[in-house]
C-alpha cells in the first residue's frame, strides 16, 4: 500500500504492509530509530512524535491514516552539535537517564509548549478564557503521558521550566 | 593482597586538583540520547536486512505442552520458520557449564514440553516483517495439560521453608526480651508483587559471520549473558561478540539473558541471515523476573526510654520453583539499629509463577517498608519523635558483627534532614491537619543499603593525538557509568574531559561485572581509576626515558600530569607531543582492582533520610505527594547531577512502591492481571511534586581507592515507608499493606468513622 509522508521536511513514499504503524514505519523502512516502542500501545508516550505540528502516539497511528502528513520526529528537531532548545535543555538538566523514553519526552515538551501557546486547556486550567500559564502543575500534568521509569520528572519539569520561563 | 589502608592514600582522584570530580558535567552519551541516535540493541544496524522473531507464550502456569498445531502459521504470508520444543535447535541441557568459569550456565529456550510459568515461551515463529511475524505467532495453537499449580502466596505460607543454605540469626533471647520488654510493636507488613517495567523491553538482534555470532543485546552484564549464549549454544564463548551499549533501563531485571538472547542466535544461524526478537509490553511482565511479595512480621520490644531491648524480623517470600532467588528483605535490619535481643530470618514458597528475581535495592526496598514503619509505631506509643527514637537506637559497631563501622552518617542525615525539610512543622498528633478535603501529615524513614565491590578490569588507551580512551565490558543503564568512567580518566590522568572517549558494552573488552546492586560506579569505577594509574606510571616512564623529552632523566616521583601537560616543574610537554614522538602507535594498558583483604573487617553501607508530606483525600482516600526531600550519605560522589537524578529516581520508585505499584495474580492464569503500562501504575509525571535530594559530604576510604560507593539502589530504600508514616500523620489510620491504594485508605477512614 502507498503512502507518502514528509518526514523531517523530506517527502518519503513507503509501499508497506498496511498493518504497518507510522511508529514502525519510521523503525524499520525509513531507519529513524531515534522514536520508540515502550509498549506497543499508546500507554507510554516514548513513540511521540509531531503530526502537523501536533503530538501523538505514533504506535497507535496507522501509516496509511497519514497521506500527506507531515511528520516531525526527533532526529528533525535537533542533531549532536546542533541541538534543539529543548534537546539542549534536557541535556543541561539531566532529564534523561537510560533515554529510552527522551525522544518521546521531547518530542512530546515541543508539542505541548505549542498546545498552551495555542491556549488548549488541561485538568489543571482553571480559566479557559485566559491565556494558559505553564505552572508547574500545567507542565506535569501535560507531560504525563510521557512515562520516565527512571523517574527523571524533576529535571524533566526543570528543563520545561527553563523554555517556558517562570510562570507564578 | 591490597589492604585498605593503602587506599587511604592520596591519589589523583582524592586530590581533585582539576576539579573534575565531584562535577556536574553533562550526561557524557547525552547528546545522542537527546537527539535519539544513540542505537539500542533493537535499532542496531545489521550487516543485512533483519528477520524479525516474535515469541508465542503458555497461558497455563504449569504442565505440559501436548501438542502445536503450527500448519496454520507455517502457511502464513512471510514466515521463514516455526519452532516449538519438538523441533528447536539441539541446546545444552539447562544447568550446563561445559566451561566451568562461565559466570552462567545454559538455558535452553523452547527445551522441553514443560510448562513451568504462565508466559514462558512455547513457540517461536520468524518472518520477513514484523506485520507477518505478529499474525503468524496468533496462528500458532498450543495445546496443554494443566496440572495442580501453587499461585496464590497469602494461602501457601504453610508450604514456607528455609531459603536453601540459610538459617535465622540469633543474638541473645529475643523471646525472653520481648516477652520481658515493657513497651512492645508486634505488627505484620505487605509488600505486594512489583515490576521493572523498564521502557526498553528485552531485544536482540544477531547474526553470524562463520562460525561466530554477534549479538547487540539489552542486558545489564556483559559477561553473564556472553557466557549464557555459549553455554546454552555450546560454542567456546570466543565465538559469541556480545554489545550492550545502551540500554533503555534495567533495574536488575536485565541481570540476565532471556529467550530473545538465545532465540535470535538460533533462528540467524538457521536462517543464515541476521535475526532480531523483542519482547511485548505484555510479555515482559510475565517472561522475565518480578519482585516477589514478601509478608513482614515486625517485633520490637523497648524500654520506656526507647532503647530496643528486643528485635525481630522475619520475612516471608516466594520464588519460582525450579529456581532459588530470595528476597532477602530481613538482611538491611541486622546492621541499622542497636538492640541486645535480636532474630532475623526468611521463608520461602516455591510457587508455580513466573521467576520472581532482583529488582532495584533487592532485600531492602520491601524489607525497609516494614521496620521503618514499626519503628514510628513504636515512637508514637513511646510518645517519642521518630527521629530521636533512631538516635536512641544509633548503634556505635555494627549490631550484628561488632565490626566498625567504615563511615556512618545516618544521624546526619536525618538531622540534617529533618532541618531543611521542616521536620518541626509536623504536628505529632494524627490527624490534625487540613487543607480542605484533605487531611495533611508528614512521615519520615531511614535508610540503608550495603556497598559492595567486585573484581574487575579496565583498559585505557592514549593515541598520538593525545586522546585518551577508556575501555570497558562495563553497561550504563542510565545510572551514569559512561559519564563518571569519563570522569575518573580525565581526573586520574590530568586531561580536560574532552580528551577522554568511554567505549564500553562489549564483550571483547576487559570484563567488569555490570550494572547491579549499586556496585556498579565504585567497581568499574575503581578498575578504571587504576588502569588510568598504570597509564601515568607509562607515561612517566616514556618521558623521563626519552632524550627528546624535556623530562629526560627527571625524577619520575616528581612528574605532574595536569590539563594534558605531563611536567616535572618548569620542564614540561603536552600528553599529545609526547606520544606522537616517542609512542605514535600509542600506549595501551590495563589496571583491575578486587576488594581488598580486609575490607570485611568493616560494616560498610551508604545511608540517608527520607522526609514526606502527603495529602490524604478524605472523601476519596486519594493520597497525593506534597513535598520529598531526602538527605543521603554515599561516600564521595563523583558527578553531582547524574548521583543526584539517581537518587531522586530511586525515591519516586519508593513512590510508587507506597502509593500504586502492585502486580495482581489470577489465581485462574497463575497470571498477572496487570500486565501493560497502562494497568501497571508506576509514577508519572503528575504523581511526583516539589521532590527534591542532598547528598552530604563524605569519602569512605575503606571502600574503594577513591572513597565512592554506589547511590543507584539507596534512594528507593525506605522511601516508601516515609510516605506510609505520612499517611498515619495525616490520618491516624495505619495501613500495614501495600501499595496504599484509595480502596484501603478509604476503608480505613471510614472504620475511624472519618
């Protein structure tokens, strides 16, 4: 079945299984290994990647679902000697251990600054009219589809903390 | 032999002079994490295009295999083979050490019709992709003979015997103390089934280039699993290359080789191409090692001063049959507090489940949520602070040994602790405090973990650029081994960390023992410091014995090594000019170190203090974290912000342990119920607020040359128990039973009739 995706600015044209996930699509026909399967189903978040902009569970997408999709994973955000802000944030804070789950971490950290930018709201917004203030509450709770095992939560919240700013 | 007491000597290490221990330097594989490209075993690029193998698992917990229907599968678009135990590759039979220095022996998969655990694998099917792969395996039909299974541990105690080996340690008469004792706690504790649940499951990918097999595999000891592959392939374990360079969490679950290790092996030499096999979510639950529940009976006896006069704990657990792990959850209460009086042992079941085995701070994460919840038992009854009742209790030698104490700064902690926490805003009266719906208390608990150090070796080279490269068959789990080994090079040697590359997780370079029980950094550590020392001593030699060297003929005991320059006084060259001239091929060397002799003479253990506040929802009996703050004591430590992200992630498993995290078995499946990320609570991003950790300053040099020891493990234990007292506080209900779930609090709050 053909799909064409552009990843990472590149249009890429797959003829794959149509059972194929978009996370496996990446793995193993394109060879961007940088996303990850943590489970398999959506319960983890280290497959995160950015659809349009917008963050999801790439191991719960079909490949076929995104004609057209344009595709951000983490080797499109930043690579070593050029990293992301958020890459470089994560890196300075040491929100990561084993780095299983940081692709999705980050990718998710890209995603969901855009989402409050955006004023999407979440179960800590208290006023829905207003602007979205990334508290310190708003960023766990936005972050917490993104599972860390080695519990890097603190330093994960402080790298957020330092691209977000300091918000009362 | 080395004694301890030449470790005591100065070193480069010790002196610090460029100031690179101690440091909180960048994660040193950091960057390739952040931008996903650091490979883990599953992402490795072989040298051809993978078959992807994907297990089939037993769905009863014991009995036979009767017959595998596997026509349907062998059919199926794709599929490059079906094994099953009737036609898997010949294996040596399970126990075989045809090689008696293997540090493992075989374990066949697929080997017999027996079904020994729910999730072991009964099939093994292999395809061109994973699609193919995934839809054949459901083809595959097995069917069984179940036989009479033992799942259910709280109704099997009577099946408890001595773990093999062992017997219960007794000191004075407990019975006669506690029978005699005026102030006594005589409570039973529960922790329940947890699990690893590493992000990365089990994987591997092989191939074989002749005679010998590569694999890249997540596992945490290098040597154990290269020699696991040997055995149970019977190939001299020279034929087997085995990679771990990153691994996506371990946390003693990856102590050891699984069927993904030895199947893909199987499957690339039949298929003569390269083969890759990982585990589901699902089947990482049940086909690889859990820690086992364990019940506490907890029995103190004091004086109305507080001072123990008696001491028991004893543990019950269980473990796979055909296997012999305990969970030594009673072994961390014989060296924490005084007490003339004292009985410590453990029982365990044999059950029909999967392999219960290590899991972060084996023994004391369980074991602590017992005593350190007694313990603030018996300080309320003695109308105590829990804090002075430990300081009551601070033995000055070891309560068991008599040794001394190597270093102990448990106190410290705990004061220190106490201080920066606000210990004194704790009211002592339960219940006191609210904040709307929910009642507020704060708790406390000790901590203790050994320190241990293992034989290992390290091998570090100098090129002719004057980079320094150290190599190891080390792992980094996440703990940060890539980093400090990075450190200790530049430090030993007086080179800028950027001259310094770390090359470990191959079995072709000098053995160290891996990552596990928090031996990890002071072990591999300790064999990198002194190989870095045999490269100076080399160094020296080639300068001082080279005419073209302004240190020809200088006194090598003067020789300085400091930011890359190699000098006696004003004479001096860079590292780079030196062996570009006198060794362009470059210097190579080794260094190892064992414990040494009398290092047993000392109790040697890292220490600290948990402090927490929790919210307790008196509508719901949600509990929540407010506030974690722990002060932890661990000899030096090498890199502040890696030791630091290990010991708050250990105290958020102790979280988790106190809050959510519990495997539930189906007595029907011998299965766990939970067996997915979404059912298996571990902490997430929402559970954990305003945590937060110190370490105090501290060298112990009966440990190592460099007076380190391991902080991976120390920070789950007690933790949980901290949160548990907390719960008390808040609530005055006292829950003996983990994880403490709203259904228990509630319950509890309502039999208060709160």
């Amino acid at each position: 079945m053909r799909t064409t995706i552009t990843v990472n600015g590149t249009a890429r044209t797959l003829d794959v299984d149509p059972r194929t996930t978009l996370l496996d699509a990446l793995r193993e026909h394109l060879g961007l290994t940088g996303s990850k399967k943590g489970c398999d189903h959506g319960q983890c978040g280290a497959c995160t990647v950015l659809v349009n902009g917008v963050r999801i569970n790439s191991c719960l997408s079909i490949l076929a679902m995104h004609d057209g999709d344009q595709v951000t994973t983490i080797e499109g955000l930043g690579q070593p000697g050029a990293l992301h802000p958020v890459q470089q944030a994560f890196l300075e804070r040491d929100a990561l251990q084993c780095g299983y789950c940081t692709p999705g971490q980050i990718c998710s950290t890209v995603g969901m600054l855009q989402e409050a930018a955006d004023g999407w709201a979440s179960k800590e917004t208290a006023d829905l009219s207003a602007p979205t203030a990334l508290t310190d509450a708003e960023i766990r709770e936005r972050m917490s589809g993104n599972i860390c095992r080695c519990s890097a939560y603190p330093q994960i919240l402080a790298a957020i903390r330092d691209l977000a700013g300091e918000v009362a | 032999m080395t004694s301890v007491r030449d470790w005591a000597e100065p070193n480069p290490v010790t002196e610090n002079r460029g100031g690179v221990i101690g440091k909180g330097v960048d994660r040193y594989e950091g960057a390739l994490k952040v931008t996903g490209t650091a490979p883990y075993a599953y992402d490795t690029v072989a040298p051809s295009p993978p078959a992807i193998g994907v297990l089939v698992t037993a769905t009863i917990p014991r009995g036979r295999v009767t017959s595998v229907d596997t026509a349907a599968a062998e059919a199926a678009p794709g599929v490059q083979l079906v094994w099953t135990h009737l036609n898997v590759p010949a294996q040596a039979p399970r126990g075989t050490r045809a090689n008696p220095r293997s540090q493992r022996a075989s374990n066949p998969a697929l080997g017999s019709d027996r079904v020994e655990y729910y999730g072991q694998s009964v099939a093994f099917v292999v395809a061109d992709t994973f699609e193919n792969a995934r839809a054949a395996a459901e083809l595959v039909k097995v069917a069984y003979a179940a036989e009479p299974a033992v799942v259910d541990f709280m109704a099997s105690f009577d099946q408890a015997t001595l773990p093999p080996d062992e017997e219960d340690v007794h000191i004075g008469d407990f019975h006669g103390a506690f029978a005699a004792a005026p102030v006594t706690i005589d409570e039973t504790y529960f922790s329940p089934i947890q699990n690893h649940v590493q992000m990365e499951p089990c994987a591997t990918i092989a191939w074989w280039e002749g005679d010998k097999v590569t694999v890249h595999t997540s596992i945490q000891m290098v040597k154990g699993g290269q020699h696991a592959l040997a055995e149970t392939l019977a190939i001299p374990s020279s034929d087997v290359h085995l990679l771990t360079r990153y691994i996506g969490g371990g946390f003693g679950g990856k102590g050891q080789p699984y069927d993904d290790l030895i199947l893909s092996a199987l499957a690339a030499r039949a298929l003569k191409r390269p083969v890759k096999v990982a585990y589901t979510r699902q089947q990482m639950f049940h086909g690889t090692i859990h820690r086992p529940a364990v019940d506490m009976r907890v029995r103190l006896g004091a004086e109305p001063n507080g001072r123990l006069t008696a001491f028991a704990v004893e543990a019950t657990t269980h473990c796979a049959r055909a296997a012999t792990f305990t969970e030594h959850a009673a072994n961390f209460s014989r060296n924490l507090y005084a007490a003339p009086n004292r009985l410590t042992g453990h029982r365990l079941v044999r059950m029909d489940l999967p392999h219960a085995g290590p899991m972060r701070a084996p023994g004391e994460a369980p074991g602590m949520l017992s005593l350190e919840c007694a313990m603030d038992e018996l300080a309320e009854k003695l109308g105590l602070d829990p804090i002075e009742l430990r300081i009551r209790n601070e033995p000055d030698i070891d309560p068991e040994t008599g040794k001394p104490f190597s270093i102990r700064q448990l106190v410290r902690c705990m004061t220190e602790g106490a201080q920066r926490f606000g210990w004194e805003r704790r009211n002592p009266v339960p219940g006191q405090v609210r904040d709307g719906r929910w009642m507020v208390g704060m708790g406390m608990a000790a901590a203790i973990r050994g320190n241990f150090l293992l034989p290992a070796k390290a091998g570090v080279r100098i090129d002719a650029g004057g980079i320094i490269t150290l190599r190891q068959g080390m792992t980094d789990i996440g703990t940060g081994t890539y980093t400090i080994l990075a450190q200790i090079t530049a430090e030993t040697l007086g080179v800028p960390l950027g001259h310094v590359r770390v090359e470990i997780g191959d079995s072709d370079f000098p053995p160290a023992p891996g990552s596990g029980g928090q031996f990890g950094a002071a072990t591999a550590g300790s064999a990198a410091f002194e190989a870095g020392m045999n490269l100076r001593r080399a160094l020296t030699e080639l300068a001082v014995g080279d005419p073209n060297s302004p240190l020809y003929g200088g006194p090598a005991e003067y020789v300085t090594f400091e930011n890359g320059v190699i000098a006696i006084e004003n004479r001096s060259e860079t590292l780079a000019a030196l062996v570009g001239r006198a060794a362009p091929d470059g210097i190579y060397v080794e260094g190892s170190i064992s414990p040494a002799a009398d290092a047993r003479d000392y109790s040697q253990h890292t220490y600290g203090a948990h402090f927490a506040e929790v919210g307790v929802n008196q509508v719901t009996g949600e509990v929540r974290l407010r506030k974690m703050f722990g002060v932890f004591a661990a000899g030096r430590i090498l890199n502040a912000k890696t030791a630091k992200s290990q010991i708050t992630g250990g105290m958020i498993w102790g979280v988790g342990t106190a809050l959510t995290e519990v495997n539930a078995v189906d007595p029907r499946f011998g299965s766990f119920v939970n067996q997915d990320m979404a059912e298996y609570l571990a902490p997430v991003h929402a559970d954990i607020v305003d945590l937060d950790a110190m370490f105090l300053d501290e060298a112990d040099d009966k440990a190592n040359p460099m007076g380190i020891k391991g902080v991976g493990e120390l920070g789950i234990a007690g933790a949980g128990a901290a949160i548990a007292n907390a719960i008390y506080n808040a609530t005055g209900v006292r829950l003996r039973d983990y994880p403490m779930t709203p259904d228990k609090v509630l319950a509890g709050l309502m039999a208060k009739g709160l």
